[in-house]
C-alpha cells in the first residue's frame, strides 16, 4: 500500500478545510516516514527478499516502534497533540481528524501486510495478506484513492489540479505495483520511500495553494 494511503488526506481535507493537504499528506505516511529513519539508524529492520511477496520484495520482520498497535497508537495520539501547539489546528476536531490520518496508515497496512505488524514489540503480528494477490491489492489501492479523492472533489478550490495529482498518483501505482525495480538494499529503499514522501507532500502543497489573485 502506497498511493491508497492518501485516500485518507483527500477525506480528511473535505471533512476539514482548515488543515492543509500537504499535512495530511505527512501525516497518513507518518509511520513510514518515520520506519524510513529507523531503519537507516538500524532501530528497525527489513530484509530485501526477492519475490517474498507477489506485491514486493521487503521482509519486514521488526518494527514495533513504528508498525505495533501498540506504536500506532501513540504516534496517532502525538499527532493530535501537537496540532494544538499551532492556532490554525487548535481544536479536538483538527487533533482527531490528524490522529486519524495517521492511525488510517495501519488499517490499510493490516490488510494488506502478511503478518507482519505486532500488537507491542513482536507480539501477536498480524496482517490480512492481501500483498500475496497482486492484482487485488492493486484494485484496492486505486479503489480508496479514488474515493478519497472524490470526496474532496466536490468542494475543491482547484479541481483541475486536483484531477492531475490524482492521475499522477495512479499512474505512479501502476508503475510501483508492476515495474518498479528491486531495491539495492534496506537502506536505500529507505532513503527513496523517504524522498518520495517529501516530493509528494510538496506536490500536495502546490494543489491546495491559494489561487493568486490579481491586482485590479
């Protein structure tokens, strides 16, 4: 799951105006991003294993900092937190709608993931396996984007920038799901989720930018 993650930036940006999309953006991929910076500080770890499954190649036999229930849930409750410190976010309907960004990552990981996601440290793992069954971990991946993104549709300032991200991200889907090489090594596969999730939260940015109006 990658692009499917941000179905739920698209919803919690129609349901609130006031947080920005690139947040949202940050804050759904929060998990990873923060799994990306473990693993290149060896606290957490993953193993490249060709064909381990039909959708990738990455074992990820530990990381119960980031990926446990237990993890999860602090991070979401950390998110809700800290959008109090700042005066556009203050409020309990902003922190739920970010904690749930972030807890939304694991939902659709658990569906997707073999067993691999832990109630606390490296307890109870749990994960649907939806990875085995390319093609229909594809179809939901580009069922939820659509419908997050049709959600936001119908009260999007700028439509037709909003339809081209959308586009864009499926077709990255597609190119990640089918063709997108084997990762050289942990670390590396680190450093690119990692760029990735900072290209896109700026993408997001420029889509939700106010129009600039002219001077009359």
């Amino acid at each position: 799951m990658f692009t499917g993650h941000y179905s739920f930036s698209f919803a919690g940006k129609a349901a609130e105006k006031r947080i920005p999309l690139w947040l949202l953006f940050v804050a759904v991929q929060f998990i990873d991003v923060m799994w990306s910076i473990f693993v290149l500080l060896g606290v957490e770890k993953v193993r490249i294993v060709p064909g381990f499954t039909a959708s990738n190649a990455l074992d990820l036999y530990y990381m119960p900092y980031t990926h446990s229930l237990v993890g999860v849930l602090c991070w979401s409750a950390l998110a809700a937190a800290g959008c109090q410190l700042f005066a556009q976010l203050r409020g309990a309907r902003t922190g739920l709608i970010l904690a749930g960004a972030v807890f939304s990552h694991w939902i659709l990981d658990l569906i997707v993931h073999i067993p691999d996601l832990s109630i606390y440290d490296g307890v109870g793992k749990l994960g649907f396996g939806l990875w085995n069954y390319r093609g229909a971990a594809f179809a939901l991946e580009m069922a939820v984007l659509f419908g997050g993104s049709a959600l936001l549709y119908r009260t999007a300032t700028h439509k037709a920038r909003l339809v081209g991200f959308v586009i864009f991200l499926a077709a990255f889907q597609i190119f990640g799901t089918f063709f997108f090489p084997l990762p050289t090594s942990d670390r590396a596969m680190a450093f690119t989720a990692l760029f990735f999730y900072v290209v896109l939260a700026i993408v997001a940015w420029w889509v939700d930018r106010p129009q600039a109006t002219s001077p009359s």
